[in-house]
C-alpha cells in the first residue's frame, strides 16, 4: 500500500468545528454485487445427438460435481462474453510418431482447412512442428492463413522451442528407428502447455495420429502427469486426437484406462497415452472416421462454442490428491442425448490456499509478559505464539528492556508486530461510556479541522527512519512448489537507516545504509516490501474514505495510550476511487516483470486526541479475502502508524514516531519443465517492516507542506 505520513502540530486549541465534517454513525449505500472468480478455470462444452454444440442454455443450468459433490460454481459465461478473450486453435505437425505418407495426408489436410472460406479464419491459429531436431512454433497467433500456409511449406521460419541437441539426445534416423517418441512426444505437449498457460483464453488443440508409443517409463512417472495435467488446466487446452488410420496396436484399448492415478504405485505407462490426455482435458477423440478434412471440421466447431466456468478447489494438506470433476446439466433441464465435456479431474495441492500454521499457541498479552519475564526456552516459545490482542508499544518496549538476547529481542518484536490490527487487551480499555452523539460529532469535527488547518502549516525539517524487515527463512533448495512453506517463522532479514528530509513541501529520502543480507536462493524469486509515499496523504486518505458516500464512521471505544486517553473510532470504505493502492511484484506470467496493482476497499480504526483532535494511531487493513478473491497474490496487507509530539523550533508537533506494515502474499517459484522454465505461484509467506522515526530536527526556514508529497530518491 502506498501512504503518506505526515506530522500535524499539536497542543493548540481548535478553530470552530466544520460543519463539513463527517457524522458518526454514516450508513453504508448499498451497490451492485461484485462478481468474483474462482481460483480454476474450466471450460465445457455441450453437444446435441448429432455432435452439434448448443449454446442457449441458461448459465445456471450447469451444475459441478467435484469428487461426487456438488460444488459452487464462482462465474459462468458464454464463449462470445466480451471479457472472454478470443479463443485459439492449435494444430501439431508430428513427424515423429507419423509416417511419411501419413505426415503427406496431415499436411495436405491442414491445407484445405485453412483455404476454406476463401482463406478466412475467424479465430487465431498457432501452429507446432514436431520433429527429430525438436519443436518450433509459430512466431505468434495469426489469422493470416498465407502465413500459416508458408509455414507448413517450410516458406516462413518457425520459432525453435527446445533442441533434441539441448536435451542432450540424438534423435535422427528414421521415423520408427527405435528412439523414444514418447518422452518426445510428451515433452513437446508439456513445452506446448508451458508456453500457452501465459495467455489468456482457451485452446483447442488438435494431434493428428495415433500418438506415442505407451512404453514403461521412470520412477517420476506420477510427478510428470500431475504436471502436465496440472500445466494443461493452467493453459486451459482442451486436447483433441484425430487419428483416421489403423491403431498401430491393435490390443490398445485405452478407454481402459482413463481412471487417473492416484499414486506412482497406480500409476501405468498407458496414463499418459494421448488418447487419455485428450479425454481427460474434456476433448474429442475420432478414431472411427476415414475422413480427415471433415474431422479436422468437426473440431475446429468447437473453437467458439464453449461455456466457461470457474470455481475454487477445497483446501487440502495432501500434495497431489486427486479430485474427480463432472460437468452436468441441472436436474430436469436435459434434453434428449446432450452430452457435456470438460476436464474431467485435477489434482489439488496445499499451495493453493493459505493453511493455519501448525503448532502455534494463541496467547493473551498477560500471557505473553508473563512469558518473557520466565526467560525459560524463551526463543522456542516466542517461535510458535501467536497474540490474540494488540500489545501496546509502551508494553512492547517494557518487555524489550528485558529480555537480553538479540534474537529473542527480534522474535519478540515479530510477534508484537502481528497483533497491530487487534484489539488491545481489557486492561488498556478505558471503563468509561460512549460519548453521547453530539460529542462524537464535536470530537469528529475537531479531527477535521486539525487535518484542514494544523497539518499544511508544518514547517521543513528532517528525521532519522530507521527499518528492520522480517521475512520467513529462505526456501530449501529440494522444497516442492505444491507444499506451504516448512519453515513460517519470522526472522531478522534486513535493516536500513535513513534520513528524511522535507523541504519547500517534497521528500527525500538521503543516506541510505542497508544492515544484513538476504540468501540467495536459486529458483526462488525475491519478493521485497517497499512502503513507497511513507510520509504522505495517509491521514487524508482514512478521513476521506470514511467520509465517502459508501463509508462507515462510528465509535468504538475509549483506550488507554502514552500520551493520556483517546476516543476511538473505526471506519470503512468500499469506494475504489478512494481506496490504497495495492501494489505486488511480480505477477508470475510472462518474464516476471509485471507488477499486480489494483484498489482494495479497506477498514481500520483512528485514536484522536479528544481535546485537540489530533490524531495519535491510525489502522488500515486493505479488505483482502483469498475465499472470495482467490487469484489475487496479497491476503494480507496491513499497515498502522503511531504519532507522538516533537519539538520544532520552539513549537510542538505531532510527529510520526512508529510504524508497521504487513504483508502476507503468494511467493514466487520459477521452475524447468520439459525445456522449458517458467514461474508460477507458490507458498505464501509474510514479511514485515517495523519502522522507527526520531531525531526530528527543524530547517532553518519555514515553508508550508502541501498535501500529496511526491518521494524523490
């Protein structure tokens, strides 16, 4: 989140209250209901008797059946949605596994298909070409089909993909001189899902013949179909097999073996046949026809005519587990010999969904004093606990001072940095009654007026901001991508010392120095937290939002603090045009550069001083939901922000003197799969900066500081 934080003078009586200020107690407007999607995206299609797709059925006449349950379905739509982008077709040029007669017969096919219709294609085609020295691709999609067609006469170059070269084989001879096809094969259907999981849209890919060889293979056999199962829902390809000619072995049958595996011990060499991949990814196979322009027809229908589903998979603690999918059609709704297709199962992993740390103890912040004042196993403990209310700075420093080890010091810190969002424990919450209205109002309106009238008369100065990150121990080099992180504990990661300075209303941020080092982990993308605009409109922002027409304003209680008692009050608002910016790199598609950045609506709280209006604490939390926004990298994002008085030339101000900000998001693992390397989503992991201001110190020259600082480095 990007904020501002700025001082506002303090000690000074209030002007006459504002009218315009906002009201405790502001209902919150209702407004239209935000569509959210799952997690996982499918894509069905429904046929008549004749194979013809029909595409006028209701959305809410599909139901989905995940392992024999029903489950919800997030968002549907028709292919022709205008946030559906287009869709692709997908044709492979095999050499390896067809004969030269059979590759002639392919290719002359493909030709007719693209020369249809005057040469006119309603959709992008992408074309592959498997061979003996390894696979090369279309440049891009194209709906040129002159350039498609110089393409299958060799007339325009393709990309090259991988090399047989490169991984380390030779695969010349013949086309039936014995090397293995079916590592080929299936090497190129993985390089093929990799390179198309980064765009959007489905696919329809089509393999022409009768497939690969089904020969035993290695002891990653079960690792390699839940990757490429895994890979292929990811790239929403639905794989369909034409094949017109005789099965080169005829005591093949492989609708015999379409049970997934669940297991490497279940696992059989004919699981990973073509014709199954295709039948599990809910595509066509046409074994059973001679004519080959009219099933490259019959498949090419499909491109258009789909229904797009999205839905979230339960969450799980077993890698791997394997879940059945069924896409029917709601009980009474059928008619006469409709069929559906789609994937039809999918393996679930841990990563996809934050799961509770093992092993922790929920503790009170009695509990935790009376902890640290034991000194018994003090580092295991803090390690393992998790704080149910907000330990207070002033008790945090208290507890500080007695514990000596510099590592417990910094455990202790984490755990206290975790509880900002808490409510305080019983003991720090004043025993008095809520204001009656009128005086929330006056207390209300005497916050608007520090904000309108103290903040902008600050004069230029510079302070000291010291920085300690805490971050999650480093991935282990052998850590699966599909299991929560082992280790969840929060350590010293990195410091800096800085100073601020503002002068004629801009910040700068001079005399950087960084203090510790993070390992470097190979495979593992570094994800940092930078709390850009620190000092900046964030006392604007929470008066802003919550005086919004969709905001909350109302009382919450009377708390104890440093600096005497404060009146409490907490807020929300669900405007976009006034929610923090949420800003994570990177988004794992493409080369890892693309930063995620929307609007979130937030809630928090603000303690003011009630005679003054100055405000002491701030606590926004971005409304972040993993159940209803599951493909956004943040759940957690969090930031608070305590202000005390500094003296100024003779004046005092009050002065940011503390703060924190959480993150907890989606890592980033980049992996090699079949030639190909790629990054993807993996564990979720917090980080942590707790920041310290001090030293403050005035120019000599006053100025006035606007609003809406822009930081310069």
């Amino acid at each position: 989140m990007m904020f501002l934080l700025a001082c506002g003078a303090g000690g000074q009586t209030p002007p006459s209250p504002n009218p315009s200020a906002p009201q405790p107690s502001t209902p919150l407007s209702s407004a239209d209901p935000v569509v959210h999607k799952g997690l996982f995206t499918i894509d069905a299609v429904v046929t008549d008797a004749a194979g013809k797709p029909i595409l006028d059925l209701p959305p809410p006449d599909l139901t989905l059946l995940d392992n024999g349950q029903p489950a919800r379905i997030r968002t549907v739509h028709l292919s022709r949605a205008p946030s559906e982008p287009p869709p692709e077709l997908i044709f492979i040029v095999d050499t390896i596994n067809l004969s030269p007669q059979q590759l002639a017969q392919t290719e002359s096919a493909l030709f007719h298909f693209l020369l249809r219709n005057n040469g006119h294609l309603e959709y992008p085609c992408f074309l592959y070409r498997l061979t003996r020295d390894g696979l090369f691709s279309s440049l891009r999609p194209l709906t040129d089909v002159t350039l498609l067609v110089k393409e299958l006469e060799h007339q325009r170059s393709q990309l090259p993909l991988w090399s047989a070269d490169s991984w380390g084989k030779s695969f010349s001879g013949s086309w039936d001189s014995g090397v293995p096809r079916n590592q080929l094969s299936v090497r190129a259907l993985g390089s093929i899902a990799i390179q198309q999981r980064d765009v959007p849209g489905r696919k329809l890919l089509v393999w022409i013949g009768p497939g690969w060889p089904v020969v035993g293979g290695g002891e990653n056999e079960f690792d390699e179909i839940t990757e490429l199962s895994t890979r292929l829902r990811e790239a929403r390809i639905t794989l369909q097999n034409i094949n017109p000619w005789l099965n080169p072995v005829p005591t093949f049958n492989y609708r015999d073996h379409l049970d997934a595996p669940r297991s490497q011990k279940e696992m059989q060499p004919a699981n990973m046949a073509l014709q199954v991949i295709a039948m599990h990814t809910g595509g066509l196979v046409l074994d059973s026809s001679e004519d080959l322009d009219e099933d490259i027809a019959r498949c090419a229908k499909e491109v258009q005519s789909f229904y797009t589903l999205t839905f979230n998979p339960p969450h799980t603690y077993t890698v791997d587990e394997y879940h059945d999918l069924r896409v029917e059609l709601r009980a009474g709704t059928a008619r006469p010999s409709m069929t559906v297709r789609a994937l039809t199962g999918y393996y679930n992993e841990p990563v996809y969904f934050d799961n509770p740390r093992p092993g922790v103890e929920k503790v009170t912040v009695a509990q935790l004093e009376q902890l640290v004042h034991s000194q018994t196993d003090l580092l295991r403990k803090l390690a393992s606990l998790e704080l149910v209310e907000r330990i207070s700075t002033p008790r945090l420093d208290a507890l500080l001072n007695v514990v000596h080890g510099e590592r417990e010091r910094q455990a202790l810190t984490a755990d206290a940095d975790l509880s900002i969002a808490l409510a305080p424990p019983p003991d720090d919450i004043l025993k008095r009654p809520p204001p009656p209205l009128e005086e929330q109002r006056a207390i209300l309106r005497r916050t608007f007026d520090y904000l309108q009238n103290a903040i902008p008369k600050l004069p230029d100065f510079y302070a000291s901001r010291n920085t300690t990150r805490f971050e999650e121990p480093a991935e282990r080099d052998n850590e699966s991508w599909k299991q929560s992180h082992h280790d969840q504990t929060l350590h010293f990661a990195t410091g800096e010392h800085a100073t601020v300075r503002y002068r004629n209303g801009n910040e700068m941020v001079e005399q950087k120095k960084k203090l510790g080092k993070r390992p470097v982990v190979r495979g593992v993308r570094a994800r940092s937290l930078e709390t850009s605009g620190t000092f900046g409109p964030i006392l604007s922002y929470v008066w802003t939002a919550a005086a919004s027409s969709r905001g909350t304003l109302k009382w919450q209680r009377w708390e104890r603090s440093k600096y005497g008692d404060v009146a409490v009050f907490s807020y929300s608002a669900a405007s976009p045009n006034v929610g923090p910016d949420i800003t994570y790199c990177c988004l794992p598609q493409g080369n890892g550069t693309t930063p995620y950045q929307n609007k979130a609506d937030s809630y928090g709280e603000f303690a003011v001083n009630p005679d003054t209006g100055a405000i002491m604490r701030i606590v926004i939390n971005a409304d972040l939901d993993e159940e209803r926004d599951p493909d956004v990298p943040l759940i957690r994002s969090q930031i608070i922000v305590e202000y005390g008085p500094e003296e100024l030339g003779g004046k005092t101000y009050i002065c940011p003197h503390r703060s924190v900000e959480i993150s907890r998001g989606r890592s980033v693992r980049e992996l090699h799969e079949w030639g190909m390397s790629f990054s993807l989503y993996s564990y979720f992991e917090t980080m942590i900066n707790d920041v310290t201001f001090g030293g403050y110190h005035k120019f000599g020259s006053e100025s006035r500081i606007l609003p809406g600082f822009e930081q310069t480095e």
